[in-house]
C-alpha cells in the first residue's frame, strides 16, 4: 500500500485522521504504562551480572583470519631482478618456478597471480614479447 502524505489529504480526512489518532492514544498510552511498570520491576532486580550480559558480536576486524607473513631476505621486486638478469625474456610460469627454486616464501593462496602483478607495476621490468619480461636497461 502506498504511502499518503498528509499534505495531500482533504480537511474532511484530516479530521478523519485526527480523529483515529485520538482513538488509538488510549491504548498506547497503556503500553507505554506497562512497559515503565516492566522496566521498574527489571531495575530493581538490580544490576546485571558481567556473565548474564548479552555477548558483544565480534567486529569484521576481528573475524579475520591473521596470516603470518613470510619473511624474506629479498623482495619479490629484487628477486624477479636477480633472475632476468641471469635469463632475460621468461614467462611467468618460468618465473614462478625460478622465484620458489630461489627460496622466496609466499603465503599466498595464488602466487602465480601476484608476479604479473608485480612485473606490470614495477617501474623495473618491461615486457619483451607475450607473457615475456625483462629487466629494463
């Protein structure tokens, strides 16, 4: 059901409206009664003890899983530098290899993921031929 606005109602049903308003404040002010009387009651049981408090829900930073970084002599820029210096004009499957062979830890779920990144980023690098990099220089 639509909203009606009372701005567009006619006198006749302003009235109208005052008038089932009027009607209805009876009995929400014996809501209103019992609920006080409710929370009076509450109130003098006295204050809540810590364990019957409701639980506080976690926040978004604290349901997070924490992942250890991986701690690493080089970064991955340096060691991506090392490797096309030695062998310019690999892929990055070839480049993924040689950086796990070089003893570069990652906890990444998709490691093979990050190098492109990397490499398309890095000011370092640039692209020799598809899918090939190289050190810039």
């Amino acid at each position: 059901m639509a909203k009606v606005r009372l701005s567009d109602l006619s006198i006749d049903d302003l009235k109208k409206e005052i008038q089932r308003r009027q009607a209805a404040l009876p009995g929400l002010i014996a809501k209103r009664d019992e609920l006080d009387r409710k929370i009076t009651e509450l109130q003098a049981l006295g204050p809540v003890a810590p364990a019957l408090a409701a639980p506080k829900a976690p926040s978004a930073r604290s349901a997070r899983v924490k992942v250890k970084r991986a701690k690493n002599d080089l970064s991955l820029p340096q060691v991506l530098t090392t490797i096309l210096k030695a062998k310019p004009g690999q892929s990055v499957a070839e480049l993924t290899q040689a950086v796990l062979a070089a003893g570069y830890k990652s906890t990444s779920k998709d490691f093979k993921a990050i190098l492109p990144q990397t490499l398309y980023r890095d000011e370092r690098f640039k692209r020799v031929g598809r899918g090939k990099f190289a050190v810039k220089g």
